[in-house]
C-alpha cells in the first residue's frame, strides 16, 4: 500500500463534516486534489482496542481508518481491511 500511495502522490484526506469526507487527496499539477477512484467516506466513534477512536469508514470498501488524538502536535492513525492482509499503523507529528 505504501508503494501506491507514493505512486500516486497521496497527501492526505480531507474532513469537511463527519458525514463528507474525502478519502483520497493526490498532489495534481501543484495542488491538492480528490484522487476520485476510491467514493467518499464518513467518520463515526467506534471502540479500536478498547479506546473510543473517531473511524473513517469508506462508502466502497471494507477499510477503517482509526484515528486518536495523542496531544497538541501528534496524532496516531491505523488502519483494518478485511481482505488486505498487511494491515497499517501511522503516526504523524
């Protein structure tokens, strides 16, 4: 996954309400932009590990994005797909 990612020139994920959010942001031609092969998604409050997490999950496939606040210049982000059998654990700063 982290091969396709770099491939695609994957930045990011844009979270405009709980119930919008785009899975998917690509760098195209300088500027941030909707990769648009993979449909939106919606975020919701689910158990990840015993720890309430705020979960992304994806209108098309069977992928949860987990994301917990750590503190004011970090987060922790990890991700579950039924079929993928690499799963990913990523941490921001």
């Amino acid at each position: 996954m982290a091969k396709t990612l770099r491939d695609i020139k994957w930045v990011g994920k844009s979270f405009k309400s709980v119930d919008q959010v785009d899975s998917i942001i690509v760098k195209l031609e300088g500027k941030r932009a909707s990769w648009r092969q993979w449909v939106s998604a919606t975020v919701r409050e689910m158990m990840y590990q015993g720890v309430a997490s705020s979960t992304m999950i994806y209108d098309d496939r069977p992928v949860f994005d987990h994301f917990r606040y750590v503190n004011e210049s970090l987060w922790q982000a990890s991700w579950k797909a039924r079929h993928w059998v690499r799963q990913g654990i990523f941490i921001s700063i």
